[in-house]
C-alpha cells in the first residue's frame, strides 16, 4: 500500500484536515518555542498544520510514483515509508526515524538524491526530528531537500516551500531569528509565486515569520506580517479557530503599540466573538479576550466601556476554577489601575488587595503575574500617600525580580518606574531620577514608544521635583516628541503641565500658556473638572499667574486645586499641601500676612505628618514660613525655621543646591538684620 493509499485507509489520519479533529497524540506534541510561556505565542509552529502540508506534497509526490514501474527496491522503500508512519502515529519514535531513513536510502540507491522521492523522504525525517526537538539532524535534512529541490515542477517547488518553512522553524526554535526570517520570506515566496497558493497555511507561515520580526524587534514588519496573516486567514476555505485566536492576540498587540487604538478594538472585538464560540462566554480564554477590549477602550479615554468590560473579566475570573491562573486574572488589576486613574483611589486600593490576595491562593500562579499585582498595589499606595507600605510591596517585588529580570523585562521596566515615583514622593530625587533613567531604557528594548513616553514624564517631574529645570523641559520634550496627535490620552494633558511648569520655573512664562491650555483642551474632553489630574491643571496656571504677578487668577486656581485635592485625596495628602503653600505664598505677595500665616502654617503641619520632618518639601513650607516671620519683623523665629529649612535641604538636596544656596543667603541676610542693630547700639 503507498503512502497516498495509508492516508485514504486511515481515517484519523485523513482527520488532519481538520484541526478541531486532530488526534489527541497529535495535540500532546503541541510546542512553544524558545519557551515563551505568554498566551500570545501558545499554539504557534503547530505540527497539524506541518503534516496537513505534508499531505500535499504526498499527494502530488504519490502521482509521480504511480506513473512508473515497481522494481522490489522502491517497492520496499514505500513499505519502510509507510510503517514509519504507522510508527511514529504511535509514538514510536525510534523506529519510525529508522524506517524514514531506510526508505531515504533505498530511495536514494534505485533514483538519486534529487529525485523527488528521496527528497520527500528526507522532508519527512526532517518534519519528526523537528517535531522531535532534534535540532541539529532536522537541519541537516532539511538542507538537503533545499539545496537539492527546485521550482521546476510544482511537486520540487511543494518540497522546496515545505523545507524552507520547517527549517525556518528550526532556526527559530533555536534563536537563530534573523536566519528563520530570511527562510521564511524563502519560503512566502515559492508558495505565493510559484505555487500561487493562498490558504490557511500560509496564514500560519506569515504568522510564523512575523513572530520571529519581533524577536528582532523589527515591529513594524511584524504588524505588517501579522495583518496580512489574518487577512489570508479571512480569506481561505479552511478555518482553524485556535490559530485564529492567535493571530488577532498578537495583531491586536502590535497594534495597541503602535497606538492604533481604534483598530486594535476592532480586532479584539473579533477576539472575544471568537473565543466566545470556540471556548464559551465563561471561558478564561474569554475573558483574556475582554479584558484586553476593556484596556483598549481605556486608551481611547472610553472610561465607560474600559469600566463595563473590565468588570465582565473580572467576574468571569472570579468563577473560574482554583487551578487556573491564565491572562483573565489580570483583569483585577486593570480594573484597580482604571479606577485609580479616574481618581477613585479607595476602590483602586481594594480592587488591588483582592487581586494579590486571590493570586496569593492559587496554586501554579507564575512569578510575571504575582510581581504586576504587587507592582500596581505599590503604585495605588504611593499615589495614595502611604508610602511605607508601597515600599514593602516593592523591596518583596525587586528581590524575587533581581535573578530573572532578564526573562520578565516588563515586570523589572514597571518595578523600576514605580520605585522612581515612590522616590520622587519620598523626596529622594536623585534615586528616583536613576531609577527613572534605568526604567527607560528597559522600555526602549520592548514594542511600543507608550511606556517610553510615559517614563519620560516621570523622569521630567522628578527633575523639576529636584530644580533640573533645564534637565527636565529636555526629557518632557522627548516624551511629547512621542505623543501620537490622534489618540491623544488624558495622561498625555499631565506632560504638558509638567512642561508648562518646567517653563516657569525657567521664566518663560510666555511658553507656558499655550501648553496649560492645550492640557484643558484635552482634560475638558475626557474627564470630569474635578478629577485629580485636573487639579494639577490648576495648580500648573496658579504657578503661571503667580509669576506674572495676577495674584487674584492665581488664587482663584489654587482655591479649585485645594478643594479637589481635598476631595479626592483628603485633607493629609501631600498634594493638599502643595495646593495649600501655594495658596500661602500667593496671600503672602498680597502682603495678606494674615491668611498667608494660616494657610503656611497648616501645609507645614500637613507635611510633617504626611511627609516627615525632613522631606525637602517640609523644608519648603519652613522656607516660607521664614519668609512671612521676616516680613513681620519676626527675624529670631524666621531664622529658626530658615535654619530647619537648611539642615534639611543640605542634607537632603545636597550642600550646593540652588534651594539650599537660596536658604543660606536668606539666613545669612536674616542673621545681619539681626546683628546690625547691636552693632549701631
């Protein structure tokens, strides 16, 4: 019986043709390469689609065989091809590679090593070592049929297509991705124009290839090869569902990076009909699927839609069984991260400990999934102000991070960035200003430009935190270079506050307008007036009108920032107190001596509790507060909270600050005020 006639006797075989109905032994051999554990790489090189290639180059080697005659050597050949894959369908490995190469050899011996039997041969013994992880005997075999095939007739360019793409595989299994590229493109292109073939096969070659792209960080060609896999995809009589799921994953993410947010819904929204009839609508798989819609509508400032479908993953994922720990358990955290963003910082927190704690009970959870818990919980307690217990989740986090940050880059790139901000609360600004630094180059090295641009601004208000103005209109400056015009995100509005106040600082008060009103235009559209980064808003034009001397809009500005900040932080918050000290400062230039010691007074108290004694900007309110007891003629109490003001900034900004220079002249000037008189006396 010939190889042609095994596969129409076999109905499990013939089965192939449809992978939904693929023999279990043939699923168990499902492989992931380079050991990616993401749901977004699971299910690709799959050996289905190898062997249902297989089946046309059978079909079309087997109609050259039955054109000739039978001598007994080519007779014992097919028989050893024909029990090697009785065997190697049963798992019987080692015999099945010993019939392959025996028939090779006869093949070889009674036609020549380029007929295209014993090349067929070869591609089958290539195919099991390949499947067999074998790395080094597939390619050598692999070679063979390429170097010996051509595309003369369609049976050699059959063999020829098929070799290519396995020994891209090979090359891609094994790291090798810009020689799996080259193979790949070999390959797309004797299928596409010479064999003029376009079905569900070359869907997976082209997802194939644009997988090892992005090994190469080529993003650009992977999103390209992605959309044009899921285009032929559309387009071919076969259907293969899992493969589908696949392909939309990994369109959905390269698009999502390349701020394509319109798009990526589109696609995802496909993603979530498909798993909900392949797996159920209580699936996990589904519920991956609406959590990644709901953070796509969150970029799109759909807070709404963000919410609704977050919340549906979330429940989904509180049904689902203790032993599954996939990608819709991280639907908690997206949901804790969307409500601290809209400023709802006590669900944000309990959103938070529910998803450590319910990760924290199930078994097999992975360390990637455990450390973005922890992370966002830090990131909520620092925004929140409790700054020792955002530590403790972060020091937990970095230690178990350390050994393997290789393996996790984004779980070490969002360590490192959270730290910067707990840093930049905590007043250490030149920690935070290096872990920053750090945090951006572990971004560069992955897909999208989101995270880069982001950490850009952390990096800029650190160092306008720190008075590296220049250094910090620098940095906001790359990171606007960065902002996509069309999908212009509300955190977008906070780079230019930032910038704005960077401007201020540096006495372009002139430049810092249009930036403040640009981040109205975009906050007024896509939040509520009183949301949080609204009061940064205000805060950004109580500074501008501050420096330019219109005392009653500044007041006015920083009035609204204290009664949001009050609102939504509560009265011992460090962002209360800022709104406070400026308010303090504005009624100390309106020579309200009065007001200005009240309002001082309680930013200092606030500080202190919420800060501590020597936080660089306690050392602010105390600086002010000097100023107002020097205005008052106060000079023995001025000098004594200028002298705290001194100590601190010395210690904590360093000697040769320009805060801490600033102090120490108006000391020095506080001391001869005092002198003067004893001296005349």
């Amino acid at each position: 019986m010939d190889v042609a006639g095994v596969l129409a006797a076999d109905p499990q075989l013939v089965l192939f043709g449809n992978s939904a109905n693929v023999p279990m032994m043939a699923r168990d051999r499902v492989r992931d390469p380079g050991n990616c554990s993401s749901n977004r790489t699971a299910g690709m090189l799959r050996r289905t689609a190898g062997w249902l290639l297989l089946i046309v180059v059978i079909s079309s080697v087997s109609a050259v065989q039955a054109a000739e005659p039978d001598d007994a050597a080519l007779t014992q050949a097919k028989a050893a091809l024909d029990e090697g894959f009785k065997l190697y369908f049963n798992d019987n490995n080692a015999e099945a590679i010993e019939h392959f190469e025996r028939a090779g050899a006869l093949f070889e011996q009674e036609l020549g090593l380029n007929d295209s039997r014993t090349l067929y041969a070869l591609l089958v013994l290539g195919k099991i070592h390949l499947d067999l992880q074998h790395h080094a005997h597939a390619e050598k075999c692999l070679s063979c049929v390429v170097e010996q095939s051509g595309t003369d007739t369609k049976v050699r360019a059959e063999l020829k297509a098929a070799a290519l793409w396995d020994l891209g595989r090979v090359h891609l299994e094994t790291d090798a991705n810009d020689e799996a590229v080259d193979l790949y493109n070999q390959a797309k292109t004797v299928f596409l124009e010479v064999l003029k073939q376009r079905d569900l096969s070359i869907a997976e070659l082209l997802f194939e290839l644009a997988i090892a792209e992005e090994r190469l960080k080529r993003y650009d060609d992977a999103r390209r090869h992605f959309a044009e896999s899921w285009k032929t995809y559309e387009n071919a009589t076969e259907t293969d569902g899992e493969l589908a799921v696949e392909i939309l994953k990994k369109l959905a993410g390269r698009l999502f990076d390349a701020g394509e947010y319109c798009k990526t819904q589109q696609h995802i929204g496909e993603l979530v009909r498909l798993c909900e009839s392949i797996y159920g609508p209580k699936s996990e798989q589904t519920a991956s699927a609406v959590r990644r819609l709901g953070v796509a509508y969150e970029a799109t400032n759909d807070f709404d839609s963000a919410r609704k479908h977050l919340a549906r993953a979330a429940e989904i994922a509180e049904d689902l069984p203790a032993n599954e720990v996939g990608d819709a358990l991280r639907s908690w955290r997206d949901l804790a991260l969307l409500e601290m963003n809209l400023g709802e910082f006590g669900r944000a927190e309990k959103s938070a400990a529910k998803y450590v704690s319910r990760l924290r009970e199930r078994r097999g959870v992975s360390l990637a999934m455990l450390a973005d818990a922890e992370i966002a919980m830090a990131m909520i307690l620092t925004v929140r102000g409790k700054h020792d217990e955002a530590r403790r989740y972060l020091e937990g986090v970095v230690e178990e991070l350390t050994p393997v940050f290789k393996e996790l880059p984004r779980q070490w790139a969002r360590a490192l960035s959270v730290a910067g901000l707990l840093e930049t609360e905590t007043g250490n600004y030149e920690k935070a200003i290096e872990l920053h630094k750090q945090a951006i180059l572990a971004w560069k090295e992955m897909p999208g430009s989101r995270d880069v641009r982001d950490e850009l601004g952390s990096l800029g208000r650190a160092q306008i935190a720190y008075g590296q103005f220049p250094s910090a209109c620098k940095s906001l400056d790359e990171a606007l270079a960065l902002v996509n015009e069309e999908n212009e995100q509300f955190e977008v509005a906070n780079l230019y506050i930032s910038r704005a106040i960077a401007d201020v600082f540096e006495r372009d008060a002139a430049a810092a307008r249009p930036l403040l009103d640009r981040a109205a235009g975009i906050l007024q559209a896509t939040l509520p007036p009183d949301h949080h980064f609204v009061s940064d808003l205000r805060v950004g034009y109580g500074i501008l009108y501050l420096e330019t001397g219109e005392h009653d809009k500044a007041t006015a500005e920083f009035e609204e920032a204290r009664t949001i900040c009050h609102s939504r932080y509560g009265e011992m918050h460090s962002k209360t107190a800022e709104a406070i000290d400026y308010l303090g400062q504005v009624h100390l230039a309106k020579n309200e001596r009065d007001q200005a010691e009240k309002l001082l007074k309680q930013a200092l108290s606030i500080r202190r509790k919420c800060l501590g004694a020597d936080h660089p900007d306690t050392a602010k309110s105390l600086y002010h507060m000097g100023l107002l007891l020097l205005e008052r003629d106060d000079t023995e109490t001025a000098i004594e909270r200028l002298n705290d003001a001194l100590e601190i900034r010395a210690k904590r900004l360093g000697t040769e600050h320009q805060a801490t220079l600033e102090t120490r002249a108006k000391l020095q000037e506080a001391k001869m005020a005092v002198s003067e008189p004893a001296t005349r006396e």
